[in-house]
C-alpha cells in the first residue's frame, strides 16, 4: 500500500534529507585520488550521528556500512573498505539518515581527478535522468512515467537502465510500496497523488543492462565490466509539484 | 538504497543472528527480540531484559515477523562463541526503537 505523508511527516523526512545532503556534500569534498572508501563510510557516519540523526543503511538488511560506495562497474551497494580511490575512477556513494523515525536517502556519482569524457558524459545524463524523473513527479501522473522519463533519456543517450534494481517509496521505513522502476511505458501503474514520497535513483550503465551481485552477496556490478552511475534524491509529491527533500543547500 | 526488483534487496535468509525481530504470538506477543540463534526448525531470540541471553526463547519462526535490521557484527561474533552480554542485547533493541520512534514494546 502507498502511504501517503502528512505535512508535518514530510518535514521530518527533510530534516533527514538534509543530514543526508550535507553527508554528500562533505563527501564530494574529500574525494580524490587516494581517498579510502572506508574514510568516506567514516565521514558520512560521523556526519549523521553528530547531528542527533541515525545511518540507516547500517545493520538494513545485515549492510555492515552508513554509505554504499560503488566504484567504476559497481552499480550500487558497495561496501567501504580498505580501497584507494584511483585518478580517473568514478565512485558512487548512497547515503542515508533517519531523523525521529523517518529516512531520507540520497546518492551522486562523482568523479575522482580527471576522468574521461566517455565517464563524465556518462554522470552528466544520469543525473539529467534524475532531473527528468523529478519533473515526471506530478499529482494526477502515473507512477510509470517517472520510468518512462529515465529510460528515454538514457537510451537516447546510448546508455541502458538497469532493471534489476529500482526505486522505491520511503518514509518510516527506507523501502516502502511502491517500487519505482527507470523503465517502461508512460501513463501506468498507480496514480501520482500529492503526500507520496518517493526514492528516485536511476542507476544507468555505459554498456548493457545486465547486472549481477558479487561474492559478498551486496555489491552489484554490471555483468560486462562497464561503468555505471547513479544519483538519487528524495522526493515529496506536492500540489505544487514535486519537492526534493535531499537538496543541497 | 535501491531496491532488488520484484523482490527483497539481497539474498539473504528470512532470519539472521543479529536480526531485530517481534513476536505475534504467546504471552510475549508484540515484544521485540534479537534473534540470537537457530534450534531445528525454531529461531531463539532474547531481548537481555525479560528473555536472557542464557535463558533465550525458542519460538516458532511463523510466530515472529522479521525486520530489516540486523545488529552489524553481531553474528560473526556469535557464531564464532563470543560470549554475548544482556546489556548487549538490551542496546541493540533500544537502538531499534530509536529507529523506529518508540515502535514496539
């Protein structure tokens, strides 16, 4: 069932968001060539927890970790560790907060020194695929045209959508109904009403869609080796149109 | 955090050691417990409070429902004999409920 939030819900779930934007925000600040990726777990869980705000990725599901950090070909749920970020890599990093029960959850795709074109065209169209799918948003839409939006942009762009991981609705729990797809035929599924809060993360891949989990049963890469980027925002459907609740100042 | 596709976000089993779990039935009936081992085909939880660690329950895995959380490290650490303190356990349940806002008993 698709929960829809009170005002007063909302707000607390963008006082998450914003732990979770300021987490980022540090994030994008310390990454370079040579960062660990367990340092970036580290700020983002000091970040959280010095603002009264819990992690919520940590012990979700058995995740050992406050962020997710992915790297080149991992597409999402990489475990921080004891890597080196390297000069040309691309590392993607999802973070999330609870505020009094409520989540917010966010990622960017940021690259590491100077990365090739092929790399930066690729962050470019994904996070115009998050742009698309926040405008697709709207009270009196249907849920596939956020899907519908992403998929179209990526594939204009000779990108793919990966279609084993989705999007989700979130609230008191990180994953509530419905599950938002990046793909699929405009004007399906349930309709958009204002109060819905949704997590919108296209993970889009420079080669194909094919995906699979690795040895530690969390970190999915793409199946040919190919990079792939994912940004991610929180958003609250309004009358006023959507209103993203993980925003950077 | 995305989601798997039709289905839950990683492989893992229904219960896990560390795992946050509430009972919906018996006397104990909306408490909230850490599972913290297996016995056949029955789950053994205990809260550090009412349910001891060395006084664990064993309950029938269709009479808890299973949460999303799992106590990092804590499974390891069983699994490999550590000894496990009530004030432990205790934490790890509060630490849930301040997750969830005060949900569970």
């Amino acid at each position: 069932m698709i929960s829809i939030k009170t005002r007063r819900e909302i707000e607390l779930m963008r006082a998450a968001g914003a732990i979770v934007a300021g987490a980022l925000a540090e994030v994008e600040r310390m990454v370079a060539p040579g960062t660990l990726t367990i340092d970036i777990d580290r700020v983002v869980e000091e970040y959280v927890t010095r603002r009264g705000a819990i992690p919520a990725f940590k012990g979700f599901r058995g995740f050992p970790a406050s962020a997710c950090v992915s790297i080149n070909e991992e597409v999402v749920h990489g475990i921080p560790g004891p890597r080196r970020l390297n000069e040309g890599d691309i590392v993607s990093v999802d973070v999330g907060a609870i505020v009094e029960g409520y989540v917010g959850d966010a990622a960017v795709t940021i690259p590491v020194g100077r990365v090739s074109a092929e790399s930066l065209r690729l962050i470019q169209v994904t996070r115009e695929c998050l742009e698309r799918a926040i405008a697709a948003c709207v009270a009196g839409g249907r849920l596939s045209d956020i899907g519908h939006a992403v998929q179209t942009h990526a594939e204009l762009n000779g990108f793919s959508v990966v279609r084993d991981y989705v999007g989700h609705g979130i609230g008191k729990s990180m994953h509530e109904d419905p599950q938002v797809p990046n793909f699929g035929p405009p004007g399906m599924g349930p309709v958009l009403r204002p109060g819905m809060t949704l997590a919108l993360e296209p993970m889009i891949n420079a080669g194909g869609s094919q995906v699979k989990v690795g040895p530690d049963r969390w970190t999915v890469v793409t199946a040919d080796g190919s990079r792939s980027a994912h940004f991610e925002h929180t958003v609250a459907l309004t009358e006023d149109g959507p209103l993203v609740l993980t925003a950077q100042e | 955090m995305s989601w798997k596709s039709g289905g839950k976000l990683s492989s893992m089993p229904r219960f896990r050691i560390g795992q946050i779990v509430t009972s919906r039935a018996g006397r104990d009936a909306g408490r909230t417990f850490v599972v913290v081992g297996a016995d056949g085909d029955a789950v053994v939880v205990a809260d550090g409070d009412l349910r001891k660690v060395e006084n664990a329950k064993r309950k029938n895995a269709k009479h808890l429902v299973a949460h999303d959380w799992v106590e990092p490290g804590l499974e390891s650490r069983i699994m490999s004999g550590e000894k496990v303190t009530n004030a432990e356990i205790r934490r790890v349940v509060e630490a849930w409920r301040s997750r969830t806002a005060g949900g569970g008993r």
